[in-house]
C-alpha cells in the first residue's frame, strides 16, 4: 500500500512538473497579456517536432534543443503579438472583446500552426528514444527521462520566477499583470511588454514540449489536450498568478496520477469535471486573489 | 444593424424562387454527388445560423456546437432502428433543447470567456464519458446508424433549414430579438431596464441547441457508423463559429453566405488537400477577425454606403 502512495504520488509529480510549465506559460499569456491563446499548445507541439527532427536526423540531444527550441519559439510568439494581437488589442472597444476576438484568432492560428506541421511531417505518431533507462527511486521504478523532465520543469519554472521577482523587466510585467494602462502611465512600455510576455509564454511552451518528446510520443494533433491542461491549471492557481500556475501543475497531476491509478479511462473525463464544478463554484481559483 | 442590403420585395421573391428550386430539385433526378452537396451546405448553414441565434447579438461565444450536433447524432443512433425518422429528429433536438437549458441554466451567469471555455469543456467531457462508457462498460465502441437514402434526408435538412431561418427571422424582429441585442452591448443596463437576461439567454441558447440537435440527428443516418470521437468532434464548434464571422453576424444573410462558401470549399478541397483546406480555414479566420469586423456582409454594406456617399457628393 506504502509503495502504491508513494508511485502514484511520484508519477502525478512528474506530470505535474510539465503541466506547470504550460501553465506559467498560458498565465503570463491570459493572465498578462488578456489573449486567450487556445493555439498555446500548438507551441508544445512545434517544440516536440523540433526536438524529435533534431534528434532523428542530426542525432542532437534532446537537452540541447531545448537551446534552440526556446527562441525559435519566443520568435514565433513575439512576432505573432506583434502582428496579430496587439492590432486586436487597440482595435477592441474593451477588454471583454478583446478577449473573444483575440481567442478567435488564437483558433486562426491553431489550424495554420497545426497544419503546416501536418503538411511537413504528416499524421504519424513519431518519437525517439532518450535516457529510457529505470531509476529506482525508494523502491518504485521510473524512466530517467522523466525525472530528467521534473527536474528541468522545475529549474525552467523557477528560473523564471526569479527573472519575474528580481529584474526590472520582470518588475514591468508584474505590474502590466496587476493594471496594464497604469503600468503604461508609469513609463512601462505597454505594447512591448505584452509582446516579450507573449514571447516568453510560447518560449516555455516550447520548452515543455522539448521535454514532453523525451518522455511521450509525438503528433500533431497533441497541442489542444495541452492546451486545455493549461486552460484548467491557470484557472485553478488563479488568473494572472504565477506561482498559482506552478502550483497548481502539480496540483492537477496528482489528480490526474490518482483518477489513473482508480480508472484509466476517466483521467481526462475528471480533469473536465474538475474543471467545470470550479468554474462553477469559484471562478476566481482555488489560489486566486 | 439591420440595414436592408436589397429591396425587400426583391429579396423575398428571390428567397420563393430559390426555395421552389431547392423543393423541385429531386424531381429532376440530380447526381447524388449534388444531393450530397447540398446537403452538407445545408447543414452548415443550420449550425451557423443557430450559433448566430444565441452568439450574435448576446456576444457569448458558444463553442458547445459540438456538444448538441453529437447528441442528435447519438440520439440518432440509439433509437433510428426503433422508432419512426420524424420522431427520432424530434427526440434529437429536444434532447438537446434541454441540456441547453441545464449547462445555460447553471454557466451563463459566467463572464464571457468562461462561458466559452465551459461549453468548449462540455463537448470533451460528454466526449471522454461516453467512449469510458462504451469501452470499460459496454466493451463496444461506436454504433451503426439506420440508412436512410440521401434524397429523404436533403429534404429533412431543407425542412430544418427554413424553419430555422423562419425562426431566426422572427427572434430578430421581435422585442426578444431587440432584448437579446440590448444584453451583447451592456448586460447590465439591460437588466435594469427590466429584462431578465439570464432567463432570456438559457432559452435563446436553448432554441439555438435544438436545431442543432435536429441537425446532428438526421446527418448521423449520412454516417452508418459512429463513435465519440466521430460524434462530438470539436470541430463543429469551430467551424460555425469561423462561418459565422466570415460571412458576417450582423445581418440574416451573413451566416448563410459563410457557410455556403466554406461547405463548398470543404466538398471541394477536404479529400484532396486535407491540410491546405484548414491551412486556408485558419488564415481566413485570422484574416477575418483582423480586417473584416462585419465579414462579407459588412464589407458589401460598406461599398454600398461608399457608392451613396459618393452619388451624395456628386449632386
């Protein structure tokens, strides 16, 4: 019984440290920038291709994509903002309508993103083999890939944290985050802000998905299930909370390890339940101010 | 909103004409391939124009589309072999009609965005229970569908169809149609000015789910088989969403117009070119959303307005 706690505890942290990735991302996206970016985890996707292509074709090192991964996709993400929603942004007569349009858009380019990977690479389920190796970890096994994963979700999201708490940049997001057009009226360049916020949203998707293709198989259909992880997590730790998102990664992949470990089948139905009775009951978050 | 593109004697003569073409076109022996056609631009149309119903003037993005077309298509699926065609697309839609009422009931009290995401949660969850309850329970997946031969369900999709846009035209007309509209600008001055927005958007949304419904149930006897995935494919959500916004909200013909255009693209580029469709589809969106706030529709009532500027210039 000790032992089937301490796997099921395990694996849900192990999930939770990706999730919590994608999640940080999407909050700086929604709880930043007010774009509801339902092609979030198109990003993921483009990150685990990239990863798998470098891998199988020039044999390079999942870690070391990560490095090419994360401005690949910060690229792709600030100049989408910049062309895309920060037109929305000044267009829209408030922020509610903002936030429908740009979510519209955001399906715009779900489809393009998806599709041209789908055009390049096709519909195959692709994937490598890295670090599959078992580590016992207190009696229960696991891949190494996975602990590897934790531990650069971990190291990804707190470094990050850090960068928010301590550099003056990060100081001018946390304040677009509390009031953008005061933060504006401070001398925060507003449009650019949001945009490098955008930017660093899909950079951790990116990097999530670079670590998602070490451990899962790849397609490129795989983005909305993440997307709506990212979707629920952000929701639950409270909008515009980072720390809330951190938290509530794990949080949500200790749910999903214990419904898996209960009924398989019902892990995603749950996530959905979960989701929905919150947003319900309390649509501020579990974590929120 | 309503400005009259045409005349109005013009557009009901041409509306009768297009009607009576579409009526007698089976007598003329068409192509199944035409039958089939139009068929599915009908269904396009009446999952538009019912998202439009409850969407366009509340400003609520509904994404549970999907959600109400596969309960019609099960529905379908679960009763086609016992019961009579008529009974089982009323069946269909009702059901639908009332899980409407319930998840409208229990979420339009949400602000915009989490409507959104809530119906979008609902086709995924009904999705997943299902499929758990087909494969862990049942140990089937998916069902066959009764046939039915293709003219009897173009004229069933044509029947929807008219009485939607019928329905349609009537909600705009009507001071529920005007209340609607008084919600999307400010909810909240319109529940002071004595509207009960909540009851009034519950059974909008309601209305706007049973022609859906209607839709899905007689399109499930096109498929002969189903699963979940087939069924509450997320897909239907998007699509009358992106239709609707290409071909304009503001005004009855938009939404027709979007889905006619894109369900003939689809027929047209789905089989061949799978990917470079929904390459299109998606930057048609964006394009859309960025540059055409009132769609085709807008765009038309824009040059008309030009060209009378321009003639009141001249005189």
């Amino acid at each position: 019984m000790g032992m089937t706690v301490l796997n099921v505890v395990i694996s849900g942290l192990l999930m939770g440290g990706i999730y919590a990735l994608i999640a940080m991302g999407l909050s700086l996206q929604y709880g930043v920038g007010r774009v509801f970016n339902i092609s979030h985890g198109e990003f993921i996707m483009v990150g685990a291709f990239f990863t798998w292509a470098l891998f199988s074709a020039f044999g390079v090192n999942p870690l070391v994509s990560l490095v090419i991964v994360g401005p690949v996709t910060f690229i792709i993400g600030f100049v989408l903002y910049r062309t895309i929603f920060s037109r929305l942004r000044i267009k829209s007569p408030s922020p509610a309508a903002f936030e429908g349009s740009s979510m519209l858009a955001a399906f715009g380019i779900l489809f393009i993103i998806q599709n041209i990977v789908l055009a390049i690479w096709g519909a195959n389920i692709r994937g490598y083999t890295y670090l599959a190796t078992g580590v016992n970890f207190g009696g229960a096994v696991f891949a190494a890939n996975r602990l590897v994963t934790l531990s650069f979700a971990i190291m990804i999201g707190l470094a990050f944290y850090i960068f928010l708490a301590h550099t003056r940049l990060g100081k001018a997001i946390r304040a677009a985050a509390q009031d953008p057009v005061t933060a504006g009226l401070m001398g925060v360049n507003i449009n650019l802000v949001l945009a490098l916020c955008f930017g660093f949203g899909a950079l951790m998707a990116g990097l999530a998905g670079t670590l998602v293709s070490m451990c899962y198989s790849v397609d490129a259909t795989m983005g909305l299930g993440y997307t709506i992880i990212a979707i629920i997590v952000v929701v639950l730790g409270g909008l515009g909370s980072i720390p809330g998102s951190f938290f509530g990664g794990f949080i949500l992949g200790l749910i999903g390890s214990i419904v898996t470990y209960i009924e398989p089948g019902l892990s995603l139905a749950a996530y959905y339940g979960i989701f929905m009775l919150l947003l319900i009951v309390r649509p501020a978050g579990i974590l929120g101010r | 909103m309503g400005r009259v593109i045409f005349h109005r004697s013009f557009v009901v003569g041409l509306l009768g004409l297009i009607l009576v073409l579409l009526v007698s076109l089976p007598l003329y022996h068409p192509s199944t391939y035409v039958l089939v056609l139009l068929t599915a631009i009908f269904m396009y149309i009446v999952l538009t124009l019912s998202w439009v119903i409850f969407s366009g003037p509340t400003g609520y993005i509904s994404l549970a589309s999907a959600a109400f077309f596969g309960v019609g298509i099960y529905t379908s699926a679960v009763f086609g072999k016992v019961i009579s065609l008529p009974l089982v697309i009323g069946i269909g839609a009702l059901a639908s009609f009332f899980l409407a009422l319930l998840v409208g009931a229990l979420t339009l009290r949400l602000r915009g965005i989490y409507f959104s995401i809530f119906t979008f949660g609902l086709v995924v969850l009904i999705q997943q229970l299902l499929l758990w309850w087909e494969v862990v329970k049942m140990h089937t997946r998916g069902r066959f569908v009764i046939v039915v031969n293709n003219t009897t369900i173009y004229y069933v999709m044509l029947i929807i169809l008219v009485v939607l846009m019928f329905t349609t035209y009537l909600i705009r007309r009507s001071k529920y149609g005007l209340a609607l509209q008084s919600i999307g600008e400010d909810e909240e001055a319109a529940a002071h000015s004595g509207i009960n927005t909540t009851v009034l958007k519950t059974i909008t949304f309601a209305i706007s789910a049973f022609f859906t419904g209607a839709a899905g149930s007689i399109m499930a006897t096109r498929w002969t088989y189903i699963d979940p995935y087939i069924a509450f494919n997320p897909l239907f959500s998007f699509l009358p969403v992106l239709m609707a916004i290409f071909g304009g909200i503001g005004h009855l013909f938009g939404p027709v117009l979007g889905a006619t255009i894109f369900g003939y693209l689809e027929e047209v580029l789905i089989t061949k070119f799978p990917y470079y469709y929904m390459l299109i589809f998606g930057t048609i969106l964006v394009i859309a959303i960025l540059y055409l706030p009132g769609g085709l529709v807008g765009l038309m009532q824009k040059w008309q307005k030009g060209d009378l500027a321009g003639q009141h210039g001249n005189s």
